[in-house]
C-alpha cells in the first residue's frame, strides 16, 4: 500500500486527486494538506511542516501555487518523501535547486501536464518541428488560472527549441503596433506563445507549424480534470522505484 498525503487538497486539482487516490485499490490517503479548511475522511494540515510532524506517509502530491510548492517539497524531500508535483510555473533552474535538498533514494517528479494526449501532443511537436520554418503556441485555460503561459505551453517551446535547432525567421515583437503591443505573444526560447483566458475552457492547446504553402496543426483538449488521474496516480505508482529530478510524464508512459 503506498501511503500518500496530497498537498493542496482544498483545490480543484487537490479534490480530483484525493478522490482518485481514494479509489485506488494500491494507495491509501493518509491526509491532505492545505491552510484553506474543507472537509475530507482524513486528517487536513495547514501546512507540510504539520503534516510531516504529524504523520507518516511515503508520497506527496502537491497541486497548489507557484509561490508555495518549493517550499513544500524541500521540506518533504528533505524527509524522504517522493514528490510528484503537478503545480506549474516552475523554471528548470527551481525544480534542480528543489531536488538538491532530496535525500538519496528519494525522486522528485514533475509534469507540466498528467494527460497522455498532452504528452503525445508534444513529442508530435517534437517531432515536426525541424521540418517547419515557423512554429508558435496557443494555449487556452479557464479564467482562475494564476500562471501564464502554461507550463505545458513552455515544456512545447522548448522540445521545439531544441528539436529544430533553428530560430523562426517570422516577424516578432518589432513589428507589433504601439496600440498593441504583445500582439505576437511571448518568445520562450525562440517560439512565440498566446496565452488565453476564458471560461469554457479547462486545458487546451495548439502548436501551429508553417511552411511554404502548408500547415500543420495539432490540437488537444482536456475538458475535464478527470484526465489528469491517470497520469498522476501513475506517478504515485512509480516515484518509489526511482530516484532524483525526472521532468515530464513521458518518462514513465511505455
Ligand atoms: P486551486 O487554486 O484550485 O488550488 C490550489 C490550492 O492550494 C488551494 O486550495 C490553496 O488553499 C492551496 N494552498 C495554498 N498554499 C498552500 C500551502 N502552502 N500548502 C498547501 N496548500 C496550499 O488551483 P488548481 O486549479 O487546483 O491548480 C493547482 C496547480 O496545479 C496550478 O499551478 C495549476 O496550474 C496546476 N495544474 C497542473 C496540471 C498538470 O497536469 N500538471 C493540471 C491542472 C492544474
């Protein structure tokens, strides 16, 4: 039985989560954490700290802020605890600083997105991107998101990056109008990024690829946040058979 406490567990995610993790016949909830109270059939902590005084559990998920969640999965790392961390807004260079403070045996996991169609959807950008001069991403979320762009907006304009090798040579920010300045969206590592806020959305994206006379799109929709179980309890089911930084759902999909 993995022994799984689940940090921000008042939220939309953290609901999801602890419901999923209620259902597994594999895992047993042991509390959630959150400052927020709410009612669930475990213990609530109002912090990590609490929680880790207070009890004994082998996984943490952590659903909850860009300017909390470091701070939440130092002191579990710390402790022992295998992090699997769905919360986004995190560079590289905060994700490396947080897995230094891991114990040996213990694996920090992090993925900008838990659906399988997502992680398809980038390892299809991955692998179009060095047949297309121009590549730009669109990503669209419900209104409360707090970051932007999308983690997975900024995971999708990397693989780009690095798939290609090459800058786009379409027109950028020098051509925007004053009255509309930011109208070619943000350039992450050479490719431009949109981000929308709406309601009517929960997750989707698309990458844009053009070339002479075509174009390619590849779209996915996440409608509810259902879709996201999967991934996240398989992360659960495999953090404890690793160890250190893994970045990105793919990594435990066969
Ligand atoms: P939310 O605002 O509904 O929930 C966040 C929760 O964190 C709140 O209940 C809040 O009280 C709690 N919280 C704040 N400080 C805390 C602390 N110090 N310790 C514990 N809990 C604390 O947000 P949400 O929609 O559930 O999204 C949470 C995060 O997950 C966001 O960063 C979002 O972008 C990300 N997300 C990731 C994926 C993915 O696939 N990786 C999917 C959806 C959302």
């Amino acid at each position: 039985m993995i022994r799984v406490a689940v940090s921000g567990s008042a939220g939309r995610m953290g609901q999801a989560v602890t419901a999923a993790i209620q259902a597994a016949e594999d895992m047993a909830l042991v509390c959630g954490i959150d400052p927020r109270p709410h009612d669930l059939a475990v213990p609530v902590h109002g912090s990590v700290a609490e929680a880790l005084a207070t009890e004994s559990f082998d996984v943490m998920v952590d659903f909850t802020q860009p300017d909390v969640v470091l701070g939440n999965i130092s002191l579990a790392l710390a402790a022992g605890v295998d992090c699997v961390v769905g919360t986004t807004g995190l560079t590289a260079e905060a994700l490396k600083g947080a897995s230094q403070a891991a114990l040996p045996s213990t694996c920090l996991f992090y993925a900008p997105n838990f659906t399988t169609g997502a992680v398809l959807m980038m390892e299809f950008a991955k692998a179009a991107a060095p047949y297309f001069p121009e590549a730009e991403v669109i990503e669209y979320h419900h209104a409360n998101k707090r970051d932007a762009p999308s983690g997975t907006a900024l995971r999708t304009a990397h693989l780009i990056s690095a798939s290609r090798g090459f800058s786009s040579a379409a027109p950028g920010a020098e051509t925007e109008l004053e009255s509309g300045k930011g109208a070619r969206g943000a350039l992450v590592e050479g490719v431009p990024v949109h981000a929308v806020r709406s309601m009517g959305f929960v997750a989707s994206q698309e990458v844009v690829f053009g070339s002479l006379g075509q174009a390619l799109t590849i779209r996915h929709d996440s409608w509810d946040r259902a879709s996201y179980m999967p991934g996240v309890l398989l992360g659960i089911r495999s953090v404890g058979s690793r160890s250190g930084l893994i970045v990105g759902l793919e990594n435990f999909m066969d």
